[in-house]
C-alpha cells in the first residue's frame, strides 16, 4: 500500500474528529458578535497579497451589507505577511485575518499567532489534500482557498503519448530523436522539491504520520525505500545515464522545452504560460514513475489565517467559511492567480481548463508539504545530499549522513 495513502486516511481521520468536536461553522451570517458574545464587530481587518485584493472585494462588500461589519482589504507584499504577522499580533497591531501559505502552519502555531478555525459540515466541500494541509497537530488553522503542485509538461508534436513509466518517458524522448528527452530543475545544491515525487515511488516519505498528521519523531528518510531512491539517483546522475545534472537550473530547464530540445519538462503551472507563447502544442501528465508506485509530488495550499488576538474571532471565521470559501470567492481568487481553487465545486469548474485539469489530475496523488518545525532540519541537508549523489558521491554513505545530519539537527 502507498505510504501517502495511509498518511491521507489518518489526518483525514483527525480532521473529522477535530471538526465533529468544533461543531457547526461560526452560526448564521448576518449575525456576527464580536468574539465573547457582545456587540458586534465593526471592522475586520484582512491582510493579503497585493495582487488579490480585488479579487476579494466582491466577497469583503457583500459581508458588509449582509452583517454591517465592514472588512478592510490592506494589500501587502507577499515576501513580509508572515514576518509582520508573527511580530504584529503579540502586540494587538495586527490584522484579524491574513493570507498565506499552508507551509508556515508550524511556525506560526508554535509561536501562538493563529486561532483554530470551525469549519463545521463546511469541510467536507474541500479538496482532501487542502483539508491535510490546513490542519496542524489535529487541528485546523487554516481557510484553504487554492492548491498548486508540479507535473511533467509534454510537447505534444514530438511526442504524441503520456509516458506509463519513468524509462518510458526516457525512451520516448529518445524515440524522437532527442538527446536529452527530460529537464527538471536542479543546480549546485540540488533541489529536492522537484525529485521528491521520485522519492516517494520508493515508499520513502520524509516524515511517517500518527493520528495527528506528520510525526518528526519518524523520519521515513532514513527507510530501506530512501537508500533505495539514493542508489536510483545515482544511476540517473553524472556516473549513470546523465539524465538529472546539477548544471541544469530552472532557466536552462525552461530554455531546453521552450527550444524544443527536451519533450518532457518537471516543473509547476508558474511556467505553463510560456510554453503557450512558445507555440508549443502543451499536454499535462503525471509524473512518470521508476517503479510500481505512484510518484507523488509535493501539494502547496494557500489559504487565510486567524489571528490569535483578534476580538473579532466569531465574525472572522464567519467572514472566512461564508464568504470567502464560497464557489463565488474560490473562482474570483481563481481567475486573479489561475491557481487550483481548493473548494471542490470550483476546482470541478476550473478543471474545465485542460491545463488546469491536469494539474488537478497529478494533485489527486499529492501529499502537502509538512508545515512542521522539523522540515527546516531537512531543508538544510537533503538538497546538497541529493547533488551529491547526482555528482557521483556514494549513495548509500551520502544518503546515510544526510539522515544523521537531519536526526541531529531535529534533536
């Protein structure tokens, strides 16, 4: 059985019994008390990314004349929400609700910033993979309002067909006359991102999970599925058949597909535009397996925060599950970001686009990112570890001192 599997059914588990606890979502709109039961809140301010506050104003002005709380849209450089956010709120200067990534999740909930959130029925009308990484520890922190994760792209006129295995796909690209039928970003310090989907065809997660999402306490790196990964990673390196080089960085990556000198191309949606304007005949598959597994990438879930210290919590979670995890407000960030929303009805809109659909197919199969402190540990070792490898250093040895690095630094 897929390890990513097991690890979705336990923290939907956990999920579902964190929501059955919480109960119903934050009660009728149009009656919003501030938190405590009082009077009720006459502003709610909401942080976001600069480039998403029209998007948001239709959802922000329709709340205000359903419940006469008005809601400030402050747009914000996207590099500073989370810094001003975790330095703000302590000192009540900061926002109700603010916009981020689910992958801050552990830093802000270890230092106290976020408020659980009561989604109630509501959680059921997401995508799995946005409800995991909305949750932390059992608990869910977070409004997931969009989904992203890579694919392989392919050029259609060199190569007609989807690949059904990783030397497949290699084979194929070679079939057309191409020397180097598949890119995928790397460079001097690797970039374990985008191998990661290999990784997990081995049975090698970073983290195994318990009932309350991933566990730092088990890390999967170390398994026999990661020295496993390590020995195939070697033999796809510089001494092997040369297909991953850590001279390949994301522009040359990118120029290879654009130039038509690579079929199949490792990357995100970031990039699909450019092979449109390219004129290259675009087709979305998953990532194609070098063993009997699914290859699951990485999924990155955007979504709104609850401040902490917000006086305001009962119209702020009123404003987030009503208003902005509407269909509505899904599609209109949607079309601002051309981003999965993470509401299923919209994503079953959206996915009417075939380059969106396809990379909601790949999504299917994705695990979130761990948000949890550990991850910084890994971070730190397991790109260079991975070059290394590329580069012809011995992959068990390599593989083994990435593992005790990361032990080590975990404590």
């Amino acid at each position: 059985m897929k390890v990513n599997s097991k690890g979705r059914v336990i923290a939907v588990f956990a999920v579902a019994a964190t929501l059955g606890l919480a109960g119903c979502s934050s009660g009728p709109s149009g009656d919003a008390p501030a938190d405590g039961g009082g009077e009720p809140a006459s502003t709610l301010t909401v942080w976001v990314d600069a480039e998403r506050v029209d998007a948001l104003q239709a959802a922000a002005d329709a709340y205000t004349e359903q419940t006469g709380v008005e809601v400030e849209l402050v747009g914000k450089d996207n590099a500073d929400i989370k810094d001003d956010f975790i330095q703000q709120v302590p000192t009540g200067e900061g926002p109700d609700i603010t916009m981020g990534a689910h992958d801050w999740l552990g830093e802000l909930a270890t230092n106290g910033v976020v408020a659980p959130l009561e989604l109630g029925d509501a959680a059921d009308d997401f995508l799995p993979v946005a409800l995991e990484a909305s949750t932390y520890e059992g608990t869910v922190y977070m409004l997931p309002y969009a989904v992203e994760n890579i694919a392989v792209l392919r050029n259609a006129e060199l190569v007609p067909e989807a690949a059904t295995s990783f030397d497949d796909m290699i084979a194929k690209g070679k079939a057309a006359g191409l020397d180097q039928p598949f890119v995928v970003e790397q460079g001097a310090e690797g970039n374990p991102y985008h191998l990661y989907p290999f990784q997990t065809a081995f049975g090698a997660p970073v983290f195994g999970t318990n009932e309350q999402g991933y566990d730092p306490t088990d890390l999967q790196l170390g398994s026999a599925g990661g020295e496993q990964f390590a020995t195939w990673l070697a033999g796809q390196g510089k001494n092997g058949t040369g297909v991953f080089n850590t001279d390949v960085d994301g522009d040359i990556a990118k120029q290879a597909f654009l130039d038509g000198t690579a079929a199949f191309w490792l990357t995100g949606p970031w990039n699909v535009g450019a092979a449109i304007d390219a004129g290259i005949d675009v087709e979305i598959d998953t990532v194609p397996s070098p063993t009997d597994q699914p290859a699951s990438p990485f999924a990155g879930v955007k979504g709104f925060f609850l401040s902490s210290e917000s006086d305001n919590k009962v119209a702020a979670n009123d404003f987030l599950v009503n208003y902005l995890g509407t269909e509505d407000a899904q599609m209109a960030l949607f079309e601002a970001g051309n981003i999965l929303p993470a509401l299923s009805a919209a994503a079953e809109s959206a996915s009417s686009d075939p380059i969106i659909g396809g990379f909601a197919e790949v999504g299917a199969e994705a695990v979130p990112m761990p948000a949890i402190p550990a991850m910084g540990a890994v971070w730190q070792y397991w790109g260079i570890a991975e070059a290394e490898i590329i580069n012809g250093a011995d992959p068990a040895a390599t593989w083994q001192k990435l593992v005790s690095d990361v032990q080590a630094a975990i404590g």
